[in-house]
C-alpha cells in the first residue's frame, strides 16, 4: 500500500527526497538538498511525498507559487513572449518535481502524485519543464490536461532541449465544479 503525505518541511524528509532524488539520477554530488529546502521557504509551496508499505520513500512532487525575481522564472519570461508570460506566468504555480523511484513506476504513481499536488493548488496556471527527451513525462502531462506552450526551450548552455508545459486550473476548477453540481441533482 502506498501512503502519500505532505511534505512537513523536516529535514529528515528532505534527505529522503534527496536520497531518492542522487539514486534515481544517479549523481554522486548534488544540490538537491539545498534546493528542496530553498523551495520549501517560497510563497506557495506545496508538496507531497510518497511511501511504501515499508515506509521508504519511493515519489514525491513539489512546487511553489512563482513570483518576478526568482531564477527559473527569469528564465521562462526570457524564452516566452509579453502574450504566453502574461498567460501562463500570472497567478502561476511552478511544478518543479515529479519523481517516482523506477521500481513504482507504471501503476499510476506519477499521474496520482501530479493530480494530488496540482489540485491543492489555488493558481490560474501552473507551468513545468521537462527534457524534450523525455517522451514518457510528456505523454503524463498531456493525459493530465497539459499542453505544451513552448518547445526548444534551453535552460542552460550545458542543458539539451527541453519543453516548457502549462495548465489551465480554472479549467479543472470549472470542470469540478460541474461534476460535482450534477452528482448533487
């Protein structure tokens, strides 16, 4: 049985994020430690952390409310023009993670870790990226109501292509919203 938490901002859980993090992108020395708790400080942030049934810590997903001055949103208003920042980076919650330990993978856990976080999320938008390679991430988003608003998008000299994606949350909320009056009548 898989038991998802929020994240409590303790250290002890940004290690295990951080372990998970080194093991599946198997880098020796990272940043990530650091990052999580950087993160976990923004307006907005939200995360959540995935267990097993022996509490090891096997997904988690993060992201936080982004705000003018921060680096990755200097680097997407960068790339988009006035028309794609103004709608997709006003009122935006920046998905920064999605990570599910390879053994939990093709049983739904990604797809259930980005809804759960997505939908506590009280933004218009929220906007990720993910490399251009990574056909599996993409057709996750695009199942979930993702499009892409951008392609070829380099974060950095030393980084291949990746794709910038955005969502509507009105629209999910809208959606709800109707779902929910009809099982009421």
């Amino acid at each position: 049985m898989i038991i998802i938490k929020q994240f409590d901002h303790s250290v002890h859980v940004a290690e295990e994020m951080a372990m998970l993090y080194q093991a599946v992108w198997q880098k020796e020395e990272d940043d990530f430690f650091e990052r999580i708790q950087k993160h976990a400080n923004y307006d907005g942030f939200l995360g959540i952390v995935a267990y097993s049934d022996t509490n090891e810590c096997i997904g988690f997903a993060y992201g936080y409310k982004s705000e003018d001055g921060q680096y990755y949103r200097g680097l997407l208003e960068h790339e988009l023009t006035v028309e794609e920042a103004n709608e997709w980076l006003t009122d935006c919650f920046e998905f920064v993670e999605l990570l599910v330990h390879p053994s939990y993978r093709g049983n739904g856990l990604g797809k259930r870790l980005l809804e759960k976080l997505v939908n506590n999320c009280s933004m218009k938008t929220s906007v990720l990226t993910t490399k251009a390679s990574n056909l599996a991430a993409q057709a996750l988003y695009a199942k979930s109501g993702w499009v892409v608003v951008k392609e070829n998008f380099f974060p950095s000299a030393n980084d291949g292509p990746y794709v910038i994606m955005g969502k509507d949350l009105r629209r999910e909320e809208l959606v709800s919203k109707l779902i929910q009056e009809g099982k009421e009548k």
